[in-house]
C-alpha cells in the first residue's frame, strides 16, 4: 500500500511512525512544504525570549535521521498544491517551481492551520510579524538581535500571543497587549482572566481591552498601531497573534466537504467525504463531546492521538476518534492558566443549563513553606453533577489538578468524581483535603442545596437597598475595605449578634475567598432565615472581576501624555530603593505566603510595632497586590519602602522603619506640588479649577485634582458608551449632568440661562472655553483623579469618563497632598 501524507509536525510524523510501527511493508511518503518536519512548536516564542538558547533544541527529528529510523520518504520543500481525486494523485511543486505527480492509495491531510493577518492598511510595514513555524522565528529572532526593542505591541492575547508578551518583557521591551474582547485567554471565563489581567498589570504590562486595530503607519523606525477609537501606540516590533484558522486550501479545491466551522469534515475515523482521504489535526472539525457540535482545535495533544488512530484506520482498521475537551495550559510570566472543558460563557451559548464554583485553596498544607494561591472554577450540571468544564489560576500544581478535572469531563463523570479521587498526600505535595476535592464538595453543597451561591455579576448589579450586605471578615479586615452598605459581623461573634440581622431583606454573606460566608450561611439557616446567599469565590473574585485596567506611567501613547495613563498607586519614587544610615541594619525576615490580602499587611505591621527606628522586616507574600499595599502603607505611615521583588509568584519587600514624623512648616520657597479637590459641579467652580490648575502646571509644579461626587460630572465624556448600571445608578445618570456642557452656574443660574449666557460672553472676549481650559491641563501634565468610592455610590462608570482619568482612593489622593504645599477644596 502507497500511503502519502501531506504536512509534518506534530500530526502528519506521528502517523508516519505509527504506520511503520504495525507494517513494514507499507510505503510511505511525507510531503512537506517547510524545511522541517518535527520541531517544538510551542517552544518557538521561548527561543526568541532566550529561555531556549540553542535553537537546535527546537528540533525534535531531522527529515535525513526519521527517515533512517522509520524508512520513510521525506520530502521537504515539497509543496503539495493539487490534489486529483479521480486519478488519485498529488500534484507537488519544488523550490524550483518544477512541479511533478505522485499516485497514491491511501492519503492523509495534515495542513494545519494559517494565522491570520487582516489586509488591516500599513500591516506589511517593517517590524510587523506572525509567529507559526520555525521561519517566522527565524525572522522574528534576527529582527530582536538587531534591534533591541524598546517598546513592543502584542496584538491578540490568545496563548501564543501571551508567551510572546512574556518573552519581548524579558529581552527588555515595555510590552503592550492589544485584545478586542474584554479578556485575555478566550477559554476560561472572565472572572478567572481578570487574575491573570492582575498579574499582567503587575509585571508592567499595558492592557488594552476591546481595542480593535485600525491600522498601521510607519512612524520613522517604529510602528504607529492606530485603534478604531482613533488612540495609538508607538513600538518597535508587532507581533500579530490575532489567531488562526484552518488551512483547507487543498481540501476545497478538491471538493471535500467543509464543516459548519470551517474545518475539513471527517467521520467517527478521521476519513473525509472522500473514503481514499483522511484527516487529522488542526485542518479539521470535530463535534465537542459535550455540545456534539462541531469545533476547530488547535492543539497538539489531540494532533498527536488523532495521528495514532489515523494510521490504524489507513491500514484497514475502524478505530473511532471520542474527540477533544480542549485541555490547555499556559505559562503567563509567573503564572499558570489552565483549563478544560467548558467554561461558563461557552456553556451559555450553547444553551446549556449549568452551575459553577469558585474556590481559592492553597497549592498544598498552608504550614509547609511554599504554599502558593491557586484558584479553581468548576462548571456543572446542577441537577445530575455531570462535569461541564474546569479553569485553574495559580502558580505550583496546576497542571496535576487540571489533568485529573479533564479525566473525569472525558469519562463523562460528575463532581461526585472529583470527591472521590485519591490524590497521593504529603504536605509539601497536596493538603489532606485537595483542590480538587474541595471544588467537588463546594459544587456538592450547591446541588444539595446547602448553600445558595450569588456570583459576582449579581452583586455587582443588584439593588442595595433590597438586600443586606455582611461582611463575615474581621474588623481589621474590614477597616481595610468592604463592599459599600457592608454590615461588618465577624463570624466569631455572629451567633451572639444574631439580633442585628433584618428577617425582611435577603441576606449576602461574604469574605475573602468564601469559606467563612459558607460557614455563616449554614449558621444563619438553621437559626430561621430564609433568604441567605452566599458569594461564590468571595471578595478575592469579586475585587479581580470589577477591578479596572491600569495602564503603566512609562508608556507612551502618540496622542496622550504618559502620565494621564498612571496607575492610581503610589509614585514610582516610593518604590525605588532608598538608602539607610545603618550600615547593616537588623532585618527581621516574615513568611506570609499562603495568606490573602489583608493578611501580609497585617502581619507586616504586627512585625514593624516590634522594631525600632532603623531596623528592617523582609516579608515575603504570595498575595498579588502585596507589594503596592505596602508600598502605600508605607508612604501614609512614615516607613521607608526600601525594595521589592517579584518572581515565581512570590513578592519580596524589605520596609526599613523610620522615626516618629514631626510637623514640619512648608513653604512657598519649596518645590512642592499642588493638590485640588474637585467637589462642586457649578460652572463657574470648574471654570476656577482649571484655571488655577493650568497657573500652577505652567510653573513646573506637580498638580492633581482629585474629582469627588459631583464633581465627577465635570470629566464626563461627552459622547459616552453604552454600560450596564443599577437602578441607583439609572436614576443618578437620569439627574446629574451628563457633560461638563450641561454644567450650571452657582449663582444667577436662571434654570440654565446663566451658563448659557456665560459661555457666550467667553467665546465673544476669546476666553477659553470649559472644555478648552480642561483639555489644556490634560496637556500640561495635570494629574485627573476619580474617586472610586464617589463612582460606586453615584452609578458612574470608568468608561463614561475622560480616557486620561485614572481612578483611585482617599490613600492616592492623601498621597499627593502629603507632597504638596497647597490643598484647595473647592
């Protein structure tokens, strides 16, 4: 039998091997267009980064040593570009462009897929490139050692384009990622990426969600990325990784039935409409063993098994194909992202009913060194417990846990599965319960209905004034930050305060990561009350799910100062590494991995009352937003940050503390900045503002305005976005201005005629507008910040606001005015 196989890598050379494994006689040809027939392809972004050094080891066979070994015909640069179903045969073209025929028996279609390059204007400019195979590495590899890139753009946030992110940062480049959806990795739901969206911000990585690309321009040596929004970013180097598809070039012009999804359709045997041609890998379509719906999946575990059962069935036998979950992992900087089956959104689509479980265990025993966060999402059957899907975030153990939640989905089972699993158990492997265990249990306590669960969209979106918020942490926790309207009831002291508790609202219990609002659901319940919730995944979920992007003060925009793009956290100079009068000053070294924010700050604290000025605590902390609590907390405390560190997930900060601070007499002789409450909405209030701000900017001074309740009226945008808000918030947007050109006057109003007769007055002297004077600040460097507590309470919207607005806090805002000279509320 002639059997030829077009295409190589990891599903075509599988097949080939596998054939000659069970016959001898067979003859076999491997067509291949590229150089290469066995490389790593999900190696090639850790080469350009020089994790891998030697490219070399990208190589898993040469064409000449698998020929040798398996006595089969390789031919690379052999481009196959027709194929003759009648006559069965192959038409090939060389790199001579000579072309000739082969006949064959049997044949096998393994093409893969293309990446996608839109015909977007200026896509072909210099430093733009896609990365599939080993060539694009190549290129994209010389065009780095070349050119150092300063400044890279990733446009796509799928796997590969995250990998790439990962490795242009660790070659030096500040790395931004451009994504037309809200999220990055498509396959896990939005709750489980806003962690990875936490870690990427961490890293210094910019953010740009729900951008889509316009265009490009050649900017001298760089490239202008243009947004459909008419926003752009400069780089050196643009890396395309918007996704792929099918390459079916050859299946349709030989008239082989394409699937609904676009790939080449293929029976239970991996055999297409024509029974002489098969087959496999990312070329085809097959139904999801959940949905039976047809899906493309682009991965090399199920290329590999199609491969092995392809080369059964070629040589006569029937050996049926069950199909592909979609199990992935990927390395996100320190991070792991896992998952499987399908998520929530997925499962919404295709109409089928499901229940999730949002836990945060540790890695393994929380008292044995290393305990790192893990976050597990399960999707389910409510009713049966069959297991829909699973999503894993976090750093050591990951891939363990995600195999054992796909080897259930694929065996059809249920949560009760999980529960029974037997996880070997040591502590610095697992805990005696393990994450896989306790999301099984969580998802239990739903179908038992021990526990009524409310996620983070409905908190998000739900009436305040309809229900009752407790917060079950403790008042330290608390004193930190809660959800706003939250009753603080520690779950120590609830049986004794029981009486405080409404019976005519519904009840939302809810804590860190959800264990102690579980644990006063099960009090509250059997003690009489009816309508108790608790949140799913606690205020660890919540907080990554509503939390805004930030994007990092050194990028540059080619329209928008850098500094209207700083996070609202404190200043890189309260970062960077001060020095101590001590030579070496008595350090006392903390652990508080395993513990969830407000745990390391608190720990850290305890620790620093102990010391005396000049000494130093190094705490080291798995919590995400470590480093900048601490950062702040030492800014407002009069501690010296003296530095930090992040790797493998774990933070490193070294706090020296300082002496007791006395008042101090500021003046004008100082070269302090200027710091301005914005609180009124009137006209004639803002128009002072500016008109302050813009005198003070042009002197060299710092200046931040900090817009609070009705003053976040005057940085609305004029033509604003479409977004979901509450019934408080509908009401507040229905009364409140919509634009700073619906402002009124303090005085004299005259039911609006006042503002209207100002402003012309304005034009007619030539004084710059409301608006004019505004966008000048903007320009001069002023710094625009909302509040956040302001925005929750009146149902305003990071979107409805300026692009320039950073949002923050009474901390941020406290910050800036400790390093100014002047505070005007106005």
């Amino acid at each position: 039998m002639k059997i030829i196989i077009i295409g190589g890598v990891a599903g075509g050379a599988t097949t080939a091997a596998r054939i000659r494994r069970s016959d001898e006689t067979a003859e076999i040809i491997l067509l291949e267009k590229g150089k290469y027939i066995s490389y790593a392809n999900c190696g090639l972004p850790y080469y350009i980064g020089d994790v891998i050094e030697e490219r070399e080891k990208l190589f898993v066979q040469t064409p000449e040593a698998f020929g040798v070994r398996f006595r089969v015909d390789v031919r690379t640069e052999n481009e196959v570009i027709f194929i003759d179903r009648k006559k069965k045969t192959v038409t090939v073209r060389l790199k001579s462009e000579d072309t000739y025929e082969e006949s064959y028996d049997k044949l096998l279609i393994s093409t893969g897929a293309s990446p996608v390059r839109p015909p977007l204007p200026g896509i072909d400019s210099t430093g733009i490139f896609t990365l599939r195979n080993v060539a694009d590495t190549d290129r994209i590899k010389a065009y780095v050692n070349n050119r150092p890139p300063r400044r890279a753009v990733v446009i796509g946030a799928g796997f590969i384009g995250l990998e790439m992110a990962e490795n242009l940062h660790a070659l030096g480049a500040q790395v931004s990622i451009v994504e037309m959806g809200n999220q990055v990795m498509a396959p896990i739901d939005f709750s489980m990426a806003a962690l990875v969206h936490q870690h990427l911000m961490e890293k210094g990585v910019n953010l740009y969600l729900e951008q889509a690309v316009a265009s490009f321009e050649q900017a001298g040596k760089e490239v202008k990325v243009v947004f459909k929004n008419g926003q752009s970013i400069l780089a050196d180097i643009v890396i395309l990784s918007i996704g792929v598809r099918p390459e079916t070039t050859l299946a349709r012009a030989a008239e082989l039935t394409i699937g609904e999804a676009g790939g080449i359709a293929v029976n239970d045997y991996l055999q297409t409409s024509d029974e002489s041609i098969y087959a496999i890998g990312d070329a085809i379509e097959f139904r999801h063993p959940i949905t039976g719906k047809p899906w493309l999946n682009y991965l090399a575990g199920p290329a590999n098994r199609q491969g092995r059962i392809v080369a059964d069935n070629l040589l006569g036998a029937q050996i049926p194909y069950e199909g592909a979950i979609g199990t992935s992992i990927a390395k996100v900087f320190d991070m792991t992202v896992a998952s499987t089956g399908l998520p929530g959104k997925r499962l919404k689509q295709a109409g089928i009913v499901y229940a999730s479980s949002t836990t945060h265990p540790a890695s393994h025993a929380g008292y044995y060194p290393d305990a790192m966060p893990m976050s597990i999402k399960i999707t389910f059957d409510p009713q049966t417990g069959k297991l829909y899907g699973g999503q894993i975030v976090g750093y050591d153990g990951v891939d363990k846990r995600i195999d054992e939640l796909s080897l259930v989905i694929k065996h059809e089972g249920t949560i009760y599965d999980l529960m029974k699993v037997e996880q070997a158990y040591a502590p610095p492997f697992s805990s005696a319960k393990d994450p896989v265990a306790i999301a099984g249990y969580v998802a239990e306590n739903i179908i038992l209905g021990r526990v009524k669960p409310v996620y983070w969209r409905d908190l998000r979106d739900i009436e305040l004034k309809d229900v009752f918020l407790l917060d079950v942490r403790t008042p330290d926790e608390f004193a930190l930050g809660s959800l706003p309207g939250a009753v603080n009831i520690p779950l120590d002291e609830i049986r004794d305060r029981i009486a405080e508790l409404p019976s005519n609202k519904p009840i939302y219990t809810f804590c860190a990561v959800g264990l102690r609002g579980y644990l006063v659901y099960r009090i509250l319940i059997q003690h009489g009350f009816k309508e108790v919730y608790n949140l799913s995944g606690g205020l660890k979920t919540y907080r990554a799910a509503t939390a805004p992007i930030i994007l990092h003060e050194n990028e540059e925009t080619d329209d928008t100062p850098s500094a209207q793009d700083s996070p609202a956290e404190p200043s890189v100079a309260a970062e960077a590494p001060q020095t101590t009068t001590a030579a070496n000053p008595k350090t006392i070294r903390v652990d508080a991995c395993g513990l969830q924010c407000p745990g390391p700050v608190l720990k850290m604290k305890k620790t620093m009352d102990t010391l005396v000025p000049g000494e130093r605590v190094e705490i080291v902390a798995t919590d995400p937003g470590f480093s900048r609590d601490a950062a702040a907390w030492c800014n407002s405390t009069g501690n010296k940050f003296i530095s930090k560190d992040s790797t493998g997930g774990k933070s490193v900060v070294v706090i020296e503390k300082g002496e007791p601070q006395a008042c101090n007499l500021t003046t004008t002789c100082d070269s302090k900045g200027k710091t301005l409450i914005m609180f009124s909405d009137d006209l004639d209030k803002a128009l002072a503002t500016f008109v302050l701000a813009n005198g003070a900017a042009a002197t060299g001074q710092k200046v931040t305005i900090f817009f609070t309740f009705w003053g976040l009226n005057v940085i609305k945008k004029l033509h604003k976005p479409k977004v979901e808000k509450d019934i408080f918030g509908k009401m507040f947007g229905t009364m409140l201005p919509s634009s700073s050109l619906k402002l009124k006057l303090s005085k004299m109003s005259m039911g609006g005629m006042g503002g209207k007769m100002m402003r012309y007055i304005m034009h007619r002297k030539g004084i710059d507008s409301l608006e004019s004077l505004r966008q000048q600040a903007l320009e001069n460097g002023v710094e625009f910040i909302a509040c956040q507590m302001s925005m929750d309470v009146m149902g305003v919207k990071r979107e409805e606001l300026l692009d320039e607005v950073t949002v923050g806090g009474v901390a941020t805002y406290m910050e800036r005015a400790d390093n100014a000279n002047i505070n005007l509320f106005i």
